[in-house]
C-alpha cells in the first residue's frame, strides 16, 4: 500500500508549514504563535518584510475561515474590509488637527495648574510663618 503524500512541499517555508499541519482537534487551543522570519531591523518600507508580516499574522483557523469563502464572499468581504478601513483612516486624518491642538491646550492647562499649585504653596508657607510670629 502506497503511503500518503505529504502536503508539505520541499519549498515550503516554516510557515507555510505552520498553517498547512493545523487542525483545530489538535492544534486549536494551542496560543498563536506569528511564524516570521522578520528581523528588528525590518521596516514596513520593504515589500518583503510587508508580505511576510501578512503571511505570518493571522492565526491558522481564521485563514482556514477565508479559505472556506467562495470568490464572491471573500470579494465582498475585501470590498467592505477596506471601505471601513478607509473611512476610519479619513476620519481620523480629518480629527487629527483637532485632537492635536485639543493636547496642546490640555498640556497648558495642566502647566498652569502645577504652577498655581506651587505659588498656593508657597502663600501657604509666608501664611503659617507670619501666623506663628503673631
């Protein structure tokens, strides 16, 4: 009898090893762990490391979820993903100013208050030497 193919191709990479050997009766309450080959010095300015980032990211039973879409559902499901995802960007693009100068204000606020804290105190010194001479 002819012994079972191994999915696990010779160019497979670790993760692709990592995904392709989950199954949820085995593996499903293990903690994920992202199967990567970045390094501290990566930036999200070099395609690899980006590809590689979104490679390793997600755990295996929710890329067996997409997996499980047909092509209209995962092309709903990006159509709808990315108009939030650019709405919640616009949004916050367009409050940035705001939220900036709303800090800066704070900030000045939160300075005046610590000096007007420091010069009660100090009035509450002068208070109590002249109150223990009279």
């Amino acid at each position: 009898m002819p012994r079972p193919r191994s999915p696990i191709g010779a160019k497979d990479t670790m993760g692709d090893i990592y995904y392709k050997t989950y199954t949820e009766e085995q593996r499903g309450e293990a903690p994920h762990v992202s199967v990567w080959s970045l390094k501290q010095k990566d930036t999200f300015v070099e395609f690899g490391a980006c590809r590689d980032w979104f490679l390793g990211t997600f755990p295996p039973g929710e890329v067996n979820r997409e997996r499980a879409r047909n092509h209209e559902g995962l092309y709903r499901a990006y159509v709808v993903g990315d108009a939030n995802a650019r709405s919640a960007n616009h949004q916050i693009v367009r409050e940035w100013h705001t939220m900036y100068k709303e800090r800066a204000g704070f900030e000045k606020y939160m300075d005046r208050l610590l000096k007007e804290a420091q010069d009660f105190e100090q009035m509450k010194n002068k208070f109590l030497e002249e109150k223990a001479s009279f």
